[in-house]
C-alpha cells in the first residue's frame, strides 16, 4: 500500500497553468501532487562564447528551491554558494531540454529555463524538466510568431517522471514519503515519441534486476504519456 493510496502505476494529480509572470518570453506553474514549480524561458540574441559564430543556438538551464519549499528552511544558495546537487539538476535540465531541441533552426540566439522550486514533495528534477519544456514552447513560439526563425526548433516534447521500487513493489511517481524510503530510486527522461533522453538510477537499499527496471522503465513510459498529454493540453 503506498502511503498516499495511490495505485502503483498512477500519477498524482497534474496541473499547468501558463502565462504565471509578466515579463518572460514563456512560463508556467506546474504542480505535480504537492511539488510546485515556476518555469521561465527567457530569450537573449546572444550566444555564449564557444558557439560564437557557429550559427548554433542554445538552451540552458537554472535551478534553485526557496528556502521554506521543504518541511524545514533552508538556508539560501545566494548566500552560501551553489550545491553540488543544484548544478547537477540543472545541467539535467539543460541536457534534457536540448534533446528535443534543432539548434541549427534556433539560430544564434539563447534560451534560459530558471526553474523555481516554492514547494518540494518529491520529484522536483521531473517537475522542472516537464515544465520547462512548457515554458520553452511558448517562448519558442512567440519567435515563429514573430517570423524570427524559418522552421519550429522543437523537434519533439521532452518530459520526465521518477519511479522506483518502495516496499517491494515498482511503482510510478515517487512522492517525499516514498522516495526518502525506496529501496531503489530513479528518474527517466523522455521524448514524446517515447524515446529515452537520460535515465538515473541508483540502489538505495537495495540491488534491482533486469526485469524490476524493465517494470520501472514501463511505468516510466506511461508517466511521461500522461505529462506529454498535459504539456499539449497546456500550450494549445
């Protein structure tokens, strides 16, 4: 029994709401169960250094939690420097996102995702690359809108879910409960076209074999149909 009742292979509760800030070219709200996330995209006509006249463009990413997003505060990163998992989920935000991405039709322009975690119940990594995209999407299209590129430079939705083995059982969309105690935990990066971009897994309490990961990477692909649902559903 999960301890949110939830059956093993069912999401929480997913919502997308667009258009959250007034001044970046994309952003949305999305709350995955009791995991809130702002995503914004924000445009500049510049490239960093090393793609300098490469005719490439580029998409990177931020990624930070305000202080009271978990049980108890944390202190601020601007004042006591960047962690190491910080840098790691945002450069797994960036790769994810770069994935779905033809940088030749971007042009040489940039694109930064800041994901702002204001409350955290467990898979916010996913929630910010699930986001993200969202918030992509809409500053991508206001490009085309404007006639800036020729051709749409997302190739294909990007999403991501967590699953992992809690009590003994496979199950999708690990909330803090179940991901403090999974015996193995893990985060599955897809395309919509249910291609994998990026798959972390780790055994926490325990080794898995071949056939729980086959489970898990199942349940994965279901997860990421429901989100590439909704991120659809978000931004038509």
């Amino acid at each position: 029994m999960r301890p949110s009742g939830r059956d093993l292979n069912q999401m929480r509760a997913v919502s997308i709401e667009t258009g959250v800030t007034r001044h970046a070219e994309g952003s949305c709200l999305i709350q995955i169960g009791d995991t809130h996330v702002i995503c914004t995209a924000s445009l500049e006509e510049r490239v960093p250094p090393f793609l300098k006249n490469t005719g490439l463009g580029w998409v990177t990413a931020e990624y930070g939690m305000l202080p009271r997003a978990t049980n108890t505060r944390m202190r601020r990163e601007a004042k006591s420097g960047q962690g190491g998992r910080t840098q790691e989920i945002q450069r797994l935000i960036g790769r994810s996102l770069r994935a779905g991405l033809d940088r030749v039709a971007l042009g040489e322009r940039q694109i930064t995702i800041d994901c702002d975690v204001i409350q955290a119940d467990g898979g916010t990594r996913c929630a910010a690359i699930t986001g993200g995209w969202v918030a992509l999407r809409l500053a991508v299209n206001k490009l085309m809108k404007a006639g800036d590129v020729l051709s749409d430079p997302l190739t294909d939705h990007v999403a991501a879910v967590s699953c992992g083995v809690y009590a003994g059982q496979p199950v999708l969309d690990l909330d803090y409960p179940e991901d403090s105690e999974a015996g193995v935990d893990g985060n599955f990066v897809m395309t919509g076209s249910n291609r994998l971009v990026e798959v972390q897994m780790s055994a926490e309490a325990s080794t898995f074999s071949h056939e729980e990961l086959s489970e898990l990477l199942a349940l994965a692909s279901k997860g990421v149909g429901e989100l590439v649902a909704a991120q659809k559903n978000a931004v038509s």
